[in-house]
C-alpha cells in the first residue's frame, strides 16, 4: 500500500499519518524531512540546493572517515597504486 501524500498540508494531517508512514518502512530521517519540508512548496531549484547540502554532508563524512581509515592502517599512495595494478 502506498500512501499519497500532499506535502503542504501534511502537518495538519497529524500523528495518524506519520504512525501509517513508520509501518510502510519510511525512516525517521524520512518522516523528518517531510514534517519539515512538507510545510512549503519548495521550487525545483530549491529541491536541488537541499540535496546538494545533503549529498555534501555525506560526502564530507565519508572523506573524514577515509581520512582516518589511512591514518589507522597506514595505507600509503603506494598501497593504493598496488591494488590498481592487480
């Protein structure tokens, strides 16, 4: 069952619908985010810059968990260059 939801007017739908939502397998980051940005009509442009910020972040968490992965392991450019090789 999928639920269709109209974005704008979801916090006035209320906790029924965000209950319904958890049981369809929806994260709590996901619910959040559509509490959240729900309340607005965000233009495509704006979609955009929000999933740039996000893609970032994660980004981000992921060159400083590298970061420390190299640092723990002692992985040099050479390393690497043998993996490439074969």
């Amino acid at each position: 069952m999928k639920l269709q939801i109209n974005l704008r007017k979801l916090h006035y739908i209320g906790i029924e619908i965000i209950s319904e939502m958890q049981k369809n397998n929806l994260t709590p980051l996901q619910v959040h985010f559509i509490q959240v940005l729900g309340q607005w009509n965000l233009k495509d442009e704006e979609l955009n810059e929000i999933k740039a910020l996000v893609s970032k972040h994660f980004a981000e968490k992921a060159d400083k968990l590298m970061v420390k992965i190299w640092d723990e392991k002692k992985i040099s450019t050479k390393d690497l260059d043998t993996l490439l090789e074969g």
